[in-house]
C-alpha cells in the first residue's frame, strides 16, 4: 500500500515517523540539578568573586548529573517527528510517549522556578485542555514550541491537501 493511501486511514500511528529535531533534556530535569541552576542564578547575580567560586564548587557535580542523564541504558530525550511528538528512553530509542498531532491543540512553555537563567523550560501538550505529554527541562523551550507548532501546522495542511485530493 502507498504511504499516500495510508495517510488516509482513521488509524493513529505508534510510533513517531521520520525525525524532525531531537531535544535533550538539561541537567534540570531532576531536583539536583534544578537546585544547581538556582544556585547558579544567584551566583550570577552577585560578584564575580562569588560566581567564580560557586562555579568551583558546583562543577562537580553538575558534571555528574550531566554523565548520569546521558547513560546508554537509561537515558530520556525528545523527538518532535512528521507524524506527532515522542518521549523516548535508552539508545537505541524506545518510545514511552506518543502522541501524534492530530490529538494535541496547543502547545504551551512553562517555566518553572530555578529555569529563568539558565534558558530551560517545559514544553506541554494539550489536548481540549488536558496535558497529554511534557517534555521537562528542555533547553531553549520557546524555540523548541515554536518548531512544534510549525511541524503540527505543517502536517495538518498536509493532510487536507491529501483529504482534497482524495474527494
């Protein structure tokens, strides 16, 4: 069968189809690490003595967390695809979360305490006002939904195009 004529059923898909961006998650994603970028923020607000050495002494284990998220076996990113939006967990990739886009209806970033300095934010899906999938401690949120949104739209055009073409 097509890929044309199966872009027409009613059935949802799995899994995410081909990539359009993948999205690691910072450091943030725990308790620690959030603890780190709020420490990391006041340091940054006070002198450079005092941000100087909080960076001495948060580099440690900021560098932990980092080795820690990115393990082979247990590691969680995020992929935006052509067919909807994925969590995903270990390499290779195995999909906890799935929602393809023809579910969600808005796409919000939510900032949470210890995220304004260190550009990092949540990025939550919607549908009729329920959340239906999160993805937490994204780097650059607002630009990650932005490409979301634009991905989402894409594919909805997409698929009246073919609805047309089909009646």
């Amino acid at each position: 069968m097509s890929q044309t004529s199966d872009a027409l059923t009613d059935k949802e898909p799995v899994s995410p189809g081909r990539t359009a961006k993948t999205i690691w998650p910072t450091i943030s994603l725990w308790a620690a690490g959030a603890a780190i970028a709020r420490l990391w923020g006041r340091a940054l607000a006070a002198n450079r003595f005092v941000t100087i050495a909080t960076g001495c002494v948060l580099g440690l284990p900021a560098a932990v967390l980092y080795l820690w998220r990115i393990r082979p076996w247990a590691c969680t990113y995020y992929r935006l695809a052509e067919n909807g939006a994925a969590v995903l967990r270990g390499i290779p990739g195995r999909v906890t979360q799935f929602v393809p886009w023809q579910r969600i209806t808005r796409i919000e970033v939510r900032i949470l305490p210890g995220q304004e300095r260190t550009a990092v934010g949540d990025v939550v899906f919607f549908s009729e006002g329920e959340q239906i999938l999160r993805f937490s401690a994204v780097p650059f949120a607002p630009a990650v939904a932005e490409q979301a949104r634009r991905i989402m739209n894409a594919q909805r055009a997409f698929q009246e195009i073919l609805a047309r073409r089909a009646s």
